[in-house]
C-alpha cells in the first residue's frame, strides 16, 4: 500500500479527471441541479470541508481508500476547483438537453 503524502499537490490532469469522475456520476443520476445547488451554497465552506474530509479520513479511508480520501480533500480545498466542478455539471446538463 503506497505512503499517502497529506501536503502533496494535485496535478491539473489528476484535477480534471477527478471533476470529470464526479460530473459523470452526477450526469448519470442526473442530479445535476441538486449537485449544483449543493456546490454553490457549500463553495465558501470549500476549504473547511477538505479539512473536515481529512478529520474524518479514519472512517472514510477503510470505505473508499485512504489515497481517494486524500485526493478529493486536495480537490475540494480550493474554491477554484469547486467552481470547476460547477462548470463540469453544467456543461454535462446542457449537452444532455435535446436540440430545439
């Protein structure tokens, strides 16, 4: 099992693929307007929830790995990355919706 460095940066291609990861599983239930939603009230608690991800890695890490729980902490630690993630659902809502 590898050594999850806590201080260790995302890099732009894992950022991406990450927010593509969670706008996919969004589009799929097609919870686009509840995820944005979310996002948006939540955006100026961003970094307090990385944090919080982090606090609770004890729990998490036997559900979902303790490198997965690190790496979606970093991605949310940034308002920047959120707003992202909000651009990424809508993009998959409008490309989702028929042709007039």
């Amino acid at each position: 099992m590898p050594v999850t460095d806590w201080d260790a940066e995302i890099s732009a291609e894992e950022r991406d693929t990450l927010i593509g990861a969670f706008a996919k599983k969004v589009d799929e239930r097609g919870l686009h307007v509840p995820a944005i939603l979310f996002l948006e009230m939540h955006k100026p608690f961003a970094f307090l929830a990385s944090q919080s991800l982090i606090l609770g890695s004890g729990f998490l890490a036997p559900l979902f790995g303790a490198d997965k729980v690190q790496r979606y902490a970093k991605l949310i630690e940034s308002r920047a990355n959120v707003e992202l993630m909000i651009r990424r659902i809508e993009e998959m809502q409008v490309s989702r919706q028929p042709k007039a």
